[in-house]
C-alpha cells in the first residue's frame, strides 16, 4: 500500500506581508495539546506544547531556513531527516493517527508561525505592546497552586516545571540540534550577541529558586514565581528578537570555496601527456 502523503506545511513560502495573522484562541489551543496526547500514545516521548513553541520559534529564529522534512522528525519522530524531494509532498510521521490529524495540527502549527514570525518583524518597544511576541509559557506552579486542596494533594513530590522552563528548554532543544546553524559568527561584536541572547534564554531553563512573589496562572492566585523570573522572561523575550535581528541581518552561513592546488611547474601535468605541467596546461 502506498504511504498517504500531505502537502508540505506552507511556512516555506508564506507571504507574511500579506497573510492574515489569525492568533490560536483557547479552543485551538486546547485541540493541539489534544492532538499531542493522542501522538503520547504511540510515541512516549512527544512533548508539550509550550516545548513546541520553543522549539518553533528557535527555527524562525535560525541562520538557515530549516525544512519540516528536516525538523519534524526532529520534535515528533526519530530525528531522521525524511527523505523528501524539494517541493514533494511529507510522508505522514508514524506518531500521527492519520493523514488528517497530521494536516490539521500542521494547519494550526503553521498559523502559531506566522504569527510568531510577525510580531519578531514588528517594531515594538515595549512589552506591553499588543503586538509584541508572546511565548506560550505556562505557570504550571501557579496552575497546580490554584488547584482544589485534594487535588494539590494527588500531585504531591512531583517535580514541577518553573514558569518559561518548559518553552526554553525547546528553544535550546532546536539550538543543540543544529549546531552549525548556531555557531557563533567570526565578527566579534556579533558573537557576543550572539552569547548574550543565547544566555538570556538558557537562564530560564534553570529552576526558579526565588520567592514565589506573584502568579502568572491567574493574577488574583497564589504565587507562584519570583519577581526575577518575570523579568528573566522579559530579558528571554527581548533576546528572541535580538537572534532575529542578528541572523537576518547575517543571512545563512557561507561555506568557503577551497581552490585545489596546482602542481609546481616541473611537475607531471595532471592531465597525463607526460609532459612537464609548464610545458603543458601550465603553459
């Protein structure tokens, strides 16, 4: 039987000056962490959703546009690049159901993209503007915290991940993966903002050991997390766009062309005349 095929997700070659930005509502929302559990059940380790959003916004940041053949195996498989000709349809992964949950859940991926993609290129100076890159970061302390007395009580010792944890643990998924990709650049002053944002990001993987100071779950909840976590995760948003900046103002990397040497001139000619190189092809 012929393996059912889908078409490649349109992040490609969105025209984002054009396309609308619908932004995922609570019910999208709620129907991608669905999907997800139901991947859960033929693949273990298929992570959350706020571990998606890292790693998605990792590849819009990225030097080099990376392919969903190239970076789907990579969140939803076993890391093997799919074999897919340029412009050919993606096989379906073998963690989706079918054909139709894969295209449904790449359909709303696709818009979290452009989404994503269209606030980094938006000119904002606050992040209090409507229009500023949100991260789908979720206080789970905060949300366990706000829970029924017995229900807290059922997730007694569990580890429980710190507000941003989960979202920059993908972002640095995506980082780690594709490490050319990432390199730091030879000019200096781009290297170190390069470190600086990279840092920014990589301090919201760490645990938040702070006083729970305010709720990020529900304002009016009990806290949760430190006053320095939220503006660790301010300093994570800002650096989002600094990476950006950075490798668009770049562009991808340019492998260096290595000429082969020539032979010296009393050398045999390569071409096999016998003759010496000068009196030859050197002539």
């Amino acid at each position: 039987m012929t393996e059912p095929t889908l078409p490649t997700p349109a992040n490609d070659d969105l025209d984002l000056a054009t396309a609308p930005v619908a932004a995922l509502g609570p019910e999208e929302l709620e129907e991608i962490d669905n999907i997800l559990d139901d991947l859960r059940a033929r693949g273990e380790e298929i992570p959350q959703w706020e571990f998606c959003d890292g790693f998605m916004t990792a590849l819009i940041c990225s030097r080099r546009p990376i392919a969903p053949a190239e970076y789907l195996p990579m969140l939803l498989g076993d890391g093997a690049e799919l074999d897919v000709a340029e412009g050919a349809a993606l096989p379906v992964l073998p963690a989706f159901a079918d054909a139709a949950q894969q295209a449904r859940f790449l359909e709303l991926w696709d818009r979290r993209w452009v989404e994503i993609t269209t606030q980094l290129d938006t000119d904002v100076k606050t992040l209090d503007d409507d229009r500023t890159f949100q991260p789908e970061a979720m206080d789970m302390r905060g949300a366990v915290a706000s829970l029924p007395e017995a229900e807290r009580a059922e997730m007694e010792g569990q580890e429980i991940p710190s507000f941003g944890q989960v979202w920059a643990l993908g972002f640095m998924f995506a980082v780690e993966n594709w490490p050319e990709d990432w390199a730091a650049p030879r000019d200096k002053e781009a290297a170190k903002w390069l470190d600086d944002a990279l840092d920014r990001i990589v301090a919201l993987t760490e645990d938040d050991t702070g006083k729970p100071e305010v709720c990020m779950y529900d304002e009016d909840g009990p806290p949760s997390t430190s006053q320095a976590r939220v503006e660790a995760f301010g300093e994570a948003i800002w650096a989002v766009y600094d990476l950006r900046q950075l490798w668009k103002s770049m562009g991808p990397r340019v492998e260096t062309v290595r000429k082969a040497p020539e032979p010296g001139r009393n050398d045999p000619c390569h071409c096999g005349s016998g003759k010496k190189y000068k009196k030859c092809h050197g002539a």
